[in-house]
C-alpha cells in the first residue's frame, strides 16, 4: 500500500492524505454522534414513554378504585390517540394487583401472553422490554399504579419500535446527508489546495526537465515582463539589460564592487528594481522556493549566455592567436588542443599535434614546467620558490598566480628542425583534466638580429682596442726580435754561445710566443660569434680574458685593476665571449668615468676593483671605479638603447644596453650603486648551476 502511495505525485499525495484524514475524522465523528444520537433519541422516547405511563397511573387510580371501568377504558383511548401518539403508542392497557386486565386499547382480543410478557417487580419505578406481538414489536414500559403505599395496579404503554426506528432512519439519512456533502466540499476544497500546493512545484519540475535537457531558452511566467496572446506572463530575456550586454555587470548577481554601482557613466546601465530577481515575502514557503529557483534559472541564463560569448571569444582569440598556442595534459603530457598557428610553426597538421608528447617538440622543458609549476603550488617558501626557479631558468611572472616564463629555450620542427623560442605557462582545468596552457614566441630571427648586434659591437670594441691590442702583441714580438738580432750579433763577432744561453732564449722566445698566442686567441674568441646553445662557464676566465686584452692598455692610462676572484666560485650558464663582452663593457665605463674625473683631478690614479663572490646559489660580481660617478637623474636610462652622457661620436648608447640584455639572458640581475664624484659599483647576480 506504502510502494502505490510513494508512486503517486505530489499533488495526488497530499489530495489522498488529505481526503484520507478527513475522512478518518468525519468517519469518527458520524459514528459517534450517531450512538449519541440514536441512543439518546431512544432514551429520550422511553423517558417520553414512562411519563405517559405516570400520567396514566395518576389519572386512573381514582377509576381503579371504583371500577369505573368505561371512564379508565375512555382515558387510555385519548392518550392513545393523543396529536402524534397514535403513531408512537401501539397499545396501553392496565392490570390489576391481581394481574387481570382491566381496560386495554386492543380492537381485538387481549392476548394472554402480554398479561406476563413485563413483570413489574416489586419496589421498582419502572420496567421496559421489547416484546413481539403478532407483526408489530413494541417496547413495552410497566409503571405501578399506588395508592397510599399500596399498589393497586399496573399501566402498559407499547411504544412502536417501528415508528422508533423510522425516526431513527430519518435522523440517520439527515446526518449521513450532512456527512456527504461535508465530505463532497472537503473533496473538492482538497483539490484545490494540494493544486494550489503543488502548482510551483509543477513548474519547477516542467523548468528542471527543460534545463536537464539543456533547453535554457524555453519562456517561463514571471511578474513584471510581457503577456502572451492568451494573457500569461512571459519571461522576456531582452528585458534586462544585463543579457543584452554581457560585458555589464549585474548588480544583484555579480555584487561588483562600488566603483561600478557609482560610476557616472555606468548608473544608467544598473536597474534600480530588477526586472527577474525577486523574493516573495510574507509567502508559504512552496512559492519562495519557487522564486529561488526562478531567481536561480536566470542567473544560470544570464552566465551561460556570458560563459557562451566568453567561450566564443577566447576560441577565436585562441584561434586566431599570431603564436602557438598549446594545452597539455599534466599526468600524460601529450597535447589536449592547440590552434592553427602551432601547425604552421612547427610544420605538422593540425590533427596530428592532438595527442602527441609535447616532449616531441619541446624536450624535457615542459617535465621542468609541470614540477616548477607543482612545487610553486605546494611550497609555501618564497625564498625557496626564488631558488627553483632560479635553478631551471624559470622567470615567474606574477608572485600571485603560477605563471612561469622560459626565455630562449630550444624547439625542434617537424623533421627534427630547431629553432628557438619564448615559452610560457600557467595551469589550467580542462574538461575536468588538470592541464597547462603552453604559449610560445619564435624568437629565432630576434636571436639572429641580437646576435648581429652584439657582433657588430665586439667589432667596434675590437677596433677601438686595436691600438692597446697591437701594443700588446708589439711585446712579445720585440722580445723575440731582440733576442734573434743577440744571437745574430755573437755569431757575427764569434763569441761562443753556451748551450745554457741557448736554452734561455729559446725559452723566452717560445714563452713570447705562447704570449702573443694567448692574445690572439682570446681575441678570436671574443670576437667570434656566439652560439644559441650555453654552456657552463667560470666567471674567472671571461674576466681574465678581457684583462689580457685591456690590461696593459689601463696601466698605460694611470688605471690600475684589482682582482679579487673567488677560487670555488660556481659556474653559471652563459656564453664565454659575450661574459667577456659584459666585462669588457663594464671596465671600459669605470675607464671613461675615471678619466672624466682626471680631467678634473689631473694627479688622481685611477682604480678599479673587479670581486667576485657566491652568495645563497647565486654568483656575484662587483665592479667598482672611483670615476665620477653616475648623477641619480641619469641613473635609471643608462641601460637605455642609444643613451649616452658622452660627447657626440665617443660612443652610440648600447653597451650597457646590450650588457643589460645578455644578463637578463642569463637569468641574471645587474644593479648600480653610486654617489656622485665619489665613483660607482655595477653589481652582477647570476643563478648558480
């Protein structure tokens, strides 16, 4: 019975339990107020019955007692046939103390059994007992009749059990009649409560079956919009502006900020009273669910018809993006999606970048990407976050969000071709797949330009160093030419030559040798042109080999270099001859400062202290002049393109500029400390290895 109820709707179950309840109660009440009524009724009538029977024994005594028998006969007759007597009494009749009959209202015979049918007993007020007569059955009352204290008879009224119980029957027909139509209106007012109940619900349900549908466009009945042709409410999306311009904020949904609620230019777009946001107050509680779900199906109208147009629009950003564009899987590494122009970039169709390992072009950078991203996530330490990232050339972005930047890392083309490029990447949640948006840059040709600019100034420097240069290989070579015209001038004067002094010179001469070599060498490797792969390189050699360069050139010009270089200095990632490019930059700033301040101070000897240190997994470098110093005004565009304080035709502004750069390539920092006419520090920091 239970699994039928629970099968049943809503609406039904509360008609049912509704109808089932009254029905319970109304049964109830009718079965009791019928035994109230009907035994009352019956009580009633006996009462009625005996009072008869007393008035007759009242009445009578005097006729008993001088057997005035037509007189007695004449009485029972008229309170037989008294008003609506005559259909409730069947018969009276009164006996003797004898229990001889005396008088009866009979048309027939009296029957004998009646004489002994109701005993009165002794000392009693009263008897009844329902007794069959022939047809009729009659609830025959006995009263004594007294006089005095003696009983000098006995009165019988026959009360008809059928007229009783047509009485009854009417009584009863009246009550159920009531009962019916109580219950007909409980029917019909049951109806229209568990309608009235569950008509939201209904409609929640009907806007449930649509949204699991996915129809979110279907028209709901909403106050304060548009009528139908048959006079309902619609709900009218164009009504409210919010759906209209997606790029508008809601107030009621989106809780913006203030700034937009007060903004001049925006408070004609903010609705003062919603047009579909609504809270019935005041209501049972069936039709605020109902608002709060309505309430709900439009907000999820209003941010699908945004999350649509968002989605639309970073498709076609995605697709129409001037870069590659990819989104890889985090536990398999192969890529979910990429656009158009990672195809054309790396020469392979669109549909065969889809699954592949992104470790096909891009090696085992996106491994390094996915744990720099995991450990950013989980480590709570910035200085431990600074160091990985730091150890695998990783620039973070934002220090609130997990970006990470790899600058200049190689990629291989479809065919095995490489080429180099900027990637960058942050997290994401992909159809329920934890993934990563990989952006890259093709920076090959930029590299390639870059390269032409450095090159083209390590030849300017090479050129203003030729005059140090060939007096640094004049050395050497002086040095052998003398000891050759030696040996020539004791050959011609016929001097012996011990094989102690032939040694000497041969020794000198090759030590020359090696001298000049080592010049030129270093020479070459400045001047040649530097590859895109690093390599791991000891600051110490770079420094040096730009002090065999220019050394002897600064002491020329009253400038001493003091080294101060770390023995277990680390290595660093870089390229040798463009550390060398950096140093040389630097020293020839400190050089050209210290001789401004000599034009000033013609007896000041220059210095220049060049110290190298590690500190917490990073290589330090200091260089430090006691030139002129840099003015606080200059002090942040010295690493500008093209600006310089020297005078027209003694330099074009990029040194700095491209030291800066190569530095940053390094994943490094270059800062300035420096007071005017008291000299100026350049302080290098790079990643340890």
């Amino acid at each position: 019975m239970i699994r039928y109820y629970e099968q049943l709707s809503l609406k039904n179950q509360i008609y049912v339990t509704i109808l089932v309840v009254i029905l319970i109660i109304s049964a109830t009440i009718a079965l009791l107020a019928r035994w109230i009524l009907i035994s009352g009724l019956t009580k009633e009538l006996e009462l009625r019955g005996i009072a008869v029977a007393h008035s007759i024994a009242e009445r009578s005594t005097g006729f008993v007692i001088e057997k005035n028998d037509p007189e007695l006969l004449s009485l029972i007759f008229d309170e037989a046939r008294l008003r609506e007597r005559q259909h409730m009494i069947n018969y009276i009749y009164v006996l003797d103390r004898s229990g001889e009959v005396i008088a009866h209202t009979f048309t027939f015979p009296f029957p004998l059994q009646f004489s002994r049918a109701n005993p009165m007993p002794d000392n009693a007020l009263h008897s009844v007992r329902l007794i069959e007569h022939g047809l009729d059955t009659s609830y025959d009352i006995a009263v004594p009749m007294s006089e005095g204290l003696y009983r000098i008879g006995t009165v019988h009224v026959g009360l008809s059990k059928e007229h009783i119980d047509n009485l009854v029957a009417r009584l009863r027909f009246m009550f159920l009649g009531f009962i019916s139509a109580v219950i007909i209106i409980i029917f019909y007012v049951s109806h229209l409560i568990s309608h009235h109940i569950t008509m939201p619900i209904t409609r929640l349900t009907r806007i449930s079956d649509e949204l699991s549908r996915g129809n979110f466009d279907f028209s709901l009945d909403v106050e304060g919009n548009s009528f139908d042709p048959q006079g309902n409410l619609v709900w009218g999306m164009n009504n409210c502006p919010a759906y209209k311009d997606t790029n508008m904020p809601c107030w009621h949904f989106d809780q913006q900020s203030n700034r937009f609620r007060n903004a001049e230019n925006r408070s004609e777009q903010l609705c003062s009273t919603c047009v579909f946001y609504r809270k019935s107050h005041g209501r049972d509680e069936v039709t605020q669910l109902a608002d709060s779900f309505l309430n709900m199906v439009w907000s999820i109208r209003l941010y699908r018809k945004r999350l649509q147009e968002s989605e639309l629009k970073y498709r076609s950003l995605f697709d129409s993006a001037p870069n590659p564009i990819f989104v890889v899987a985090c536990n398999s590494e192969t890529i979910l999606d990429a656009n158009p122009r990672a195809g054309e970039l790396y020469g392979y169709p669109l549909e065969e970048l889809f699954g592949m390992p992104f470790e096909r072009l891009g090696q085992d950078h996106i491994k390094e990407c996915l744990i720099s991203l995991d450990k950013s996530t989980n480590n709570s330490s910035d200085n431990n976050l600074e160091d990985i990232n730091q150890k695998e050339g990783i620039v973070r972005l934002d220090n609130s969000r997990d970006y990470v930047y790899y600058p200049k890392i190689l990629h291989l083309k479809n065919g095995g071709y490489p080429f180099y490029v900027n990637m960058h990447a942050c997290p994401i949640s992909y159809g329920g797949t934890q993934a990563i948006v990989v952006a890259v840059t093709d920076i090959t040709e930029m590299m390639e330009k870059d390269a032409q600019l450095v090159q083209a100034a390590k030849m300017k420097t090479l050129g203003e160093m030729s005059a140090g240069i060939a007096h640094e290989i004049n050395q050497p070579l002086n040095t052998i030419k003398m000891g050759s015209e030696y040996l020539n001038l004791l050959l011609d004067q016929n001097i012996e030559i011990t094989e102690a002094q032939i040694r000497d010179m041969a020794t000198e001469i090759s030590e020359q040798v090696d001298r000049a070599t080592e010049i030129i060498n270093n020479l070459r490797a400045f001047g040649r042109k530097s590859a895109l792969t690093m390599e791991r390189v000891n600051l110490k050699e770079p420094i040096q080999g730009v002090l065999s360069i220019i050394g002897r050139q600064f002491s020329i010009q009253r400038i001493s270099i003091r080294l101060d270089l770390a023995d277990d200095l680390p290595q660093v990632k870089g390229h040798n001859n463009r550390l060398q490019q950096v140093f040389f930059n630097l020293l020839n700033n400190a050089r050209d400062a210290i001789q401004e301040k000599m034009d000033i101070e013609p007896e000041l000897y220059g210095d220049i202290l060049v110290r190298t240190y590690s500190d917490n997994k990073k290589v330090v470098v200091t260089v430090t002049d006691n030139g002129i110093g840099i003015p606080g005004d200059v002090r942040n565009k010295i690493f500008e393109p093209f600006f310089t304080t020297k005078q027209t035709g003694k330099g074009m502004g990029l040194g700095l500029a491209i030291t800066y750069g190569i530095v940053r390539d390094y994943g490094g920092t270059i800062t300035i400390e420096s007071k005017p006419s008291e000299g100026t520090t350049f302080l290098l920091t790079f990643p340890a290895v």
